[in-house]
C-alpha cells in the first residue's frame, strides 16, 4: 500500500526552549569547522514561504510525490503548469542577509561545507561554493528515461512555445517553486517531452517519496564527519534526511547548534537553538566577527 511522507511533526512538551542568545553560534564559527545544514527558513526573507513556519505552505499545499509523478500523466501536467508558472517568481529570487552571511563565513574559513535542503540555488547565487544540494535543483531538468540533463531556463522556453497565453493568477507559491493552481486553471496545459528520446521530464529534485541518492548522501555524512560542529539554519528538521545529519553530529559528540524560530525535532540533540530571524540573527554574529558582508550587487 502507497503511504504519504511525514511532512508534519508534533513539539513534545518537554523540548528546551529557546533562546535569543546568539554567543554560543558566534564562538563556533569563530573556532571554524563548522559544517551548516540549511533549510526552507532560510530563504523566506527572499519572499519563497517555508512548509511549516507560521503560515506555512503545507497548511494549504501538499507537495508532489515521486509516486504521483511517475505513475499519473494527470499529476505530471498539473505539476508542470503550477511549476511553470511558479519559476516565473522562483527563478527572480535573490540572496538575502542570510545566504550572504553563509557565504562570508565560508570567504573567512569558518566553515567546512554547507548542505542545503533547498532547491532554490540562493547559497550559490550569494557566493557560496561546493554547496552539496540534498535535494536537488529546481534549475535542473532530468529525462527519466535517457537521464539527459537540460537548464529549466530552456524547459521554461520550451512550455511558452507550448503553452501561448499562460498566465493564470495564483493564490501563492512554495517553497518547491509550484504556484497553487485550480484545475480549472490548469486546463489543457501541454506538456513537452524530453527533446533527446521524448521521454518524461522531471525537475532535478528529490521529490517527497523519493529516496536522496547515496553518494549524495555520503558526501553530507563525511562533510558532517570532518566538521568540528553544526549549525542549522531554518530547518524544521521534520523529514530524516536532514535530522539523520543532526543525529549523526550528536552522538559523534559535536555541538548542534541550530537557529529557528520555531520549535524543531532535532532540538533534544542541539546545544542551543536560537529563536530569532535568520537574516539579522546572521548579520548579528558576522559584525561580531567582523566579517564583512557582500551586498546583492556586488
């Protein structure tokens, strides 16, 4: 029998609250090592909502799934008019404070990696390098039958061309750049097949039900391996392939650290989370290191 992925969590009563002191977070980048695991909160201040934060998208969207894509033409269409239509706004997302601060920790030396969660490519776009994606990139597009790889920019062109006069209005966007759509709006949306063997396209990303690629997550388990600490930041921690990295830094005796706003499931394992914005809590302890911050332009 199909079941769903987990994509709630319940806060147990007796979880250590939170704090606003950001001292803990400044004295483990300013030992170095850290490796950072990003989540969708960090990207929020970019206008790109979360899935569980105060007014959350799974509140009122539940994401695709790997079984839905791949086994219903149906699924496939609504996905691809939703997901056009979204990375019309995804795709103009830009760095904030938070991203720029990743990047100058990292220009400094204080870190060891960073993982991401996201699939929005906003760590490389602020200046960040050999950012190991677990999910993937909306900006890549993949045939599930010859597995030739292609950019989204031309896909995008490609559904244009297919689809002349798109342009319904949507109710919002997620943090999976799909815009939430009627099927009244969706309509008779054309979907256009691999332009190598005319197979079926896919995003680049891991969709929920689907398994992160091994080696993929080998590579996070050894950057966690070699780090002297790690740092959360905007993650609930709700699915376990990011918790798992949590679990593994704990019981290898590193400090967790973690910065969001809301309670999350890797906090029993964490030295302290931090309950503040990411984009000013970050800029905080960068001007405590003085490490200066590049502006968007730059």
């Amino acid at each position: 029998m199909r079941t769903r992925p987990t994509l709630s969590w319940t806060p147990e009563e007796d979880l250590p609250p939170g704090t606003t002191d950001l001292q803990p977070v400044a004295d483990a980048l300013r030992a170095g090592g850290v490796a950072v695991l990003s989540g969708a909160g960090i990207s929020t201040e970019s206008g790109i909502p979360d899935y569980r934060g105060e007014g959350g998208s799974l509140s009122r969207h539940t994401p695709m799934t790997y079984q839905d894509f791949t086994s219903s033409e149906h699924a496939r269409r609504r996905y691809w008019a939703r997901s056009h239509l979204g990375w019309r706004t995804f795709g103009r997302a830009r760095p904030n404070a938070g991203h720029r601060a990743v990047a100058a920790f990292a220009r400094h030396g204080l870190l060891s990696g960073v993982i991401t969660q996201n699939v929005d490519g906003l760590h490389q776009a602020a200046g960040s390098e050999g950012v190991v994606e677990l999910h993937g990139s909306l900006g890549r597009v993949v045939c599930l039958s010859c597995r030739a790889m292609s950019s989204r920019r031309e896909l995008a062109r490609r559904l244009e061309e297919a689809n002349p006069g798109f342009a319904p209005v949507a109710a919002g966007i997620n943090p999976d750049g799909d815009a939430d759509l009627t099927d009244e709006q969706v309509g008779d949306f054309r979907v256009v097949p691999c332009a190598v063997c005319g197979g079926v396209l896919k995003p680049d990303v891991v969709f929920f039900g689907e398994n992160v690629p091994a080696p993929r997550v080998e590579d996070c388990r050894r950057l966690v391996r070699d780090a002297s600490s790690l740092l959360v930041l905007g993650s609930s921690l709700t699915v376990m392939s990011g918790l798992r990295f949590v679990r593994q830094a704990a019981e290898a005796g590193k400090s967790v650290l973690i910065v969001n706003r809301d309670p999350t499931r890797g906090d029993r394992h964490a030295l302290a989370r931090v309950a503040l914005p990411l984009g000013p809590a970050l800029t905080t302890v960068a001007g405590r290191l003085a490490v200066p911050l590049l502006l968007d332009s730059d």
